[in-house]
C-alpha cells in the first residue's frame, strides 16, 4: 500500500494536478514480488485522481542484487527492464501532451 505522506500530498494538491499527467509505478523491495501488490494499488491511485498511469511498472525485486550500496546498478540485466519502463513512461508522457496542444 502507499504511505499516509503520500495521501496526505494527493489529498492537499488540486485534482488538475495530476489529471490527464503520466504516472510511472516503481516499486523497491528486498523480496522477490517487487512490491506488485503495492504497484497496483498505485495504479489504482493514480485512476483514482486522474493521472494515466503506465500499465508497465518498474518492480525492483531483490533490490540489495540490483544496486549496491552506494545505488550503483550491480545487475547489468536489470537495466534492460530500466530503459524499457523508461522509453514506456516517456512515449505515454508526449502522447498525452501531444493531445493536450490539439
């Protein structure tokens, strides 16, 4: 789940804040799930304030295998799925402004 910070901040901003704004879903966790249930309810979140959150999300599993302690990126895989929620997160983002001038 999110924190309380978190809805407190969504609570406090103007719904034009995020409405019709890509959201990009990461989650960091030391165990093997990547945090998938807490993703999704983010994603649910993000509808729920009108923000269009990108279906791929960056689960960071086994996080202390990716990065090391100074979050230099250890697992050269890994990247791969970096660059793939990136390149997601970026199209969505300019399709939705793209939108917005016409």
């Amino acid at each position: 789940s999110y924190t309380s910070a978190l809805k407190n901040a969504v609570e406090y901003l103007d719904e034009e804040t995020f409405r019709k704004k890509a959201t990009g879903i990461v989650s960091v966790t030391t165990g093997r799930n990547g945090g998938i249930r807490g993703g999704l309810q983010m994603q649910q979140l993000a509808l729920s304030i009108w923000s269009v959150p990108v279906p791929a999300m960056l689960l960071v599993s086994q996080v202390n295998e990716k990065f090391d302690e100074a979050g230099n990126l250890i697992d050269e895989t890994f990247n791969k799925k970096i660059e793939f929620f990136i390149d997601e997160f970026l199209w969505m983002a300019e399709a939705l402004n793209e939108k917005k001038k016409n």
